[in-house]
C-alpha cells in the first residue's frame, strides 16, 4: 500500500485525538526515520524527547531482546533483578531514596501527586491541601495530570478537575507566594518548561521554592519526565541548580521507547507517605520495561552522553542564535543543552510541515514555538545538517 493509502485507513481505524503529519514511519538508523517509501529524515524529536539513544544502539535493543526471551512481565507480587538495577541506577544519579516504577509520564504525575496528598494526610488526618502547579505547565493528559496542567484549554472539557488546585507563573516567586496557604502540601513544576514552550526555571525562582518548601514542610515536586536524563547536559536539570527535590518524575528518555516511567522520593516522603495498598499498578517496573533502564544508564555511561549533549548542545545554541539573528520572524530563543526552542511571531505549523518533505523531522510546543529536542548521541554534523534545511525552509517562508 501506498503511505496515503495508509493515512486514509488509519482515519478510519485510529480515534483522532492528534492531527498527524502525513508520513507513516517504518524504521530508524541512528539519528535518521525512514518512511514506508524509503524516504530518509533527519529526527530532531526523537518521539518527543524519548530515543536518547537513537535507532541503532545494539546494546539497548540486545538488552530489551535478551529480556523477552528470559521473561516480559511477572508482575509487582515479586521481585525481580532488572527493577532492583533499574532503581538502584536512578538513585546513585540523584541522591534520591525510593522508586516506584509507572508506565508512563502521566501515571509518574498521578503517583507523585498520590504520595504528597498522603503525606500531607498523615500529619494532620484533613483531606482539603492544596498544590501549587505553575501556568503554562504540561504534566500529562490524565485526570490527576491534567489537573495539575497549566493550560486551560486543555482542561475546559473535562471538569471538574481534582481540587484544590492552585496555579502560579514560573519564575515569579511572589505569585507563589500569593497562593501559598496553611494548607498547600505540594509546590510541582517542570524544571524545565518543555511543551509550554521551553521555559527554564530561574535559579534564584528555584531556591525560593525549595526554601519555601523547606520552611513549611511542603513537597517540591520536580518533573523531569522532558527535561531530565541527560537531555540539558546533567543527568536531571535540577542538579544544575543545586535544589533537590522531594519527589521527582521521570519517563521519555528513561526507558528510551519502551513504554515506562517512575516517581522518585527522598527518605521522608518514603517513611510518610505510600504505604503497601495505597498505589500500584500491573506492569510498572516490569523485567522488560525495566530492562530498558537498566541498558539506558549503561549507554550513557559508555558513550558518555551528558558529555556530547554539552557540547553538541553548546554548539546548537550558537547555531539557533545566528539564526534568531538572521530572521526578524524568530523572536526569542530559549533553553538549555539538547532541550531548545525558538520563538517565532508566526505559527511554526507550515515551517514543520516544509522541514518534514525537505527530510527534517521537527515539533512545536505551542503553536509559534519550534522546539528542538533531537537523540542525545547527535553530532555537530547532525546539527549543521538541520540547520541548512531549516534554513532552506525560512527562506521560503
Ligand atoms: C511528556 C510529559 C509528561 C507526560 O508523559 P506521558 O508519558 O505522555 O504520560 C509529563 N510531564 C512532562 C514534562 C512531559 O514532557
């Protein structure tokens, strides 16, 4: 079949939540996407910041299919080594205390959320605290998630949301402040601003919050399911920073495409919070998905990932400068290491779709914001590459 043909089939089969690109992706060859037709593309979305890796890393796929022929799935009822690895590797980067494993960003979100209402709960027994969530935030698309959002069009149709939810703009400390109360438990944000248009955290705004926290005895709540593993050139963005969370989300890069996800909390929130009944879920931390952490960690040690993605990063920034300099339509460039975006003061829709037929594979986050966030193993080579054809594609614009 032809890949309109099998455009128009999936309109007819796949519920239509996501208005796609019109190509039907086959396979992956390093930092390349080929389609049906054989048509290569340069991937700067990396399935929205998730294949750190790339497509060809023989030792993450041999991992992954070593542990399908050993066992996929047992279930939370046992232990099993891959998840002790897997957690043991999360911890040693963070300095964090516990892990539970989720499948998905969102789930990470629901469960964080979980962990810091209980907690809350187990020090006064009242069950009306709130959380601080930032606007402009993106936590994921379920109902705890969403909740938390900073994005009212997203949530209009689907109130009510949980309570008791209170929303602040990131970087200004005094309207955190404005919506503190003797009953806020919890203060989330993503260090990193990703789908609302790369937005990094201020140092100064960070410290404030965690000495806020610190103060009260609020939870602060990090979400590194964009921002972390690597991707801003430390292994979580807040070890920039020097602010530590409570709790901190991970997913995307941490399994690198097989579906998975964890809440991380240090030793307090471990011994005042979740106990055995309060959360759980079927395949969270499986062999299998675990497995793919656990490969995850290894590669980047080997390859020495952080390393490349401050460099190449650095390179990146400088090269999106000179464009933001060269085009008047560019108002703003943003971010830190391989998790960058470019502001213009036109929707970037049509600039996406020039870049996909000239063989570049570029995302939004927001309708006028072009948000690189390619495989962290690119080269300067790769990046020189990207750069010619978007510039061929402004030039049309
Ligand atoms: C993608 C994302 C999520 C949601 O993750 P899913 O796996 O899609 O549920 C949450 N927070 C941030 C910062 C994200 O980028």
């Amino acid at each position: 079949m032809k890949m309109n043909e099998y455009i128009d089939e999936a309109e007819q089969v796949l519920l239509h939540t996501y208005n796609r690109y019109q190509i039907v992706l086959d396979h992956g060859e390093g930092v390349h996407l080929y389609d049906i037709e054989g048509k290569s593309y340069l991937d700067f979305c990396a399935g929205i910041a998730v294949f750190a890796l790339g497509y060809s890393n023989d030792n993450y796929k041999n991992a992954v299919k070593n542990q399908i022929d050993k066992v996929i799935h047992t279930s939370n009822y046992y232990y099993n080594v891959p998840a002790i690895e897997a957690a043991k590797a999360i911890l040693g980067s963070s300095g964090l205390d516990r892990v539970f494993f989720t499948n998905s960003g969102a789930e990470a979100i629901e469960g964080a959320v979980k962990a810091a209402r209980k907690y809350a709960y187990l020090k006064d027994q009242t069950t009306d605290h709130e959380i601080i969530a930032m606007e402009h935030s993106f936590h994921g698309r379920t109902m705890g998630a969403l909740s938390v959002t900073g994005n009212p069009a997203y949530r209009e149709a689907f109130k009510p949301m949980i309570g008791n939810i209170r929303f602040a703009t990131m970087n200004d400390i005094d309207s955190v402040k404005a919506q503190l109360s003797d009953k806020t438990c919890a203060i989330i944000l993503e260090t990193v601003q990703g789908e609302g248009g790369i937005y990094p955290a201020e140092e100064a705004f960070l410290k404030e919050i965690r000495a806020i926290c610190d103060e009260k005895d609020i939870l602060l709540i990090l979400d590194e399911i964009q921002c972390g593993m690597g991707r801003t050139g430390s292994m979580f963005a807040w070890l920039r920073y020097g602010v530590k969370p409570d709790i901190m989300t991970l997913a995307k890069g941490l399994t690198c495409g097989i579906p998975g996800g964890a809440f991380v909390v240090n030793k307090k929130v471990a011994d005042n919070s979740l106990k055995a009944g309060d959360h759980g879920t079927t395949y969270g931390g499986n062999p299998l998905s675990a497995s793919a952490t656990v490969a995850v960690f290894k590669e980047y040690e080997r390859l020495n990932i952080i390393e490349n993605v401050k460099t190449v990063g650095d390179y990146l920034y400088k090269k999106l400068d000179e464009l933001a300099d060269k085009y008047d339509i560019i108002k703003a460039h943003r971010g830190i290491g391989l998790m960058q975006g470019l502001e213009f003061s036109v929707p970037v829709a049509d600039i996406i779709k020039n870049c996909i037929e000239s063989g570049l594979i570029l995302i939004n986050a927001g309708s006028s914001i072009l948000r690189f966030v390619p495989p962290l193993i690119i080269t300067k080579d790769d990046v020189d590459e990207m750069i010619g054809i978007l510039t061929g594609c402004l030039d049309k614009q």
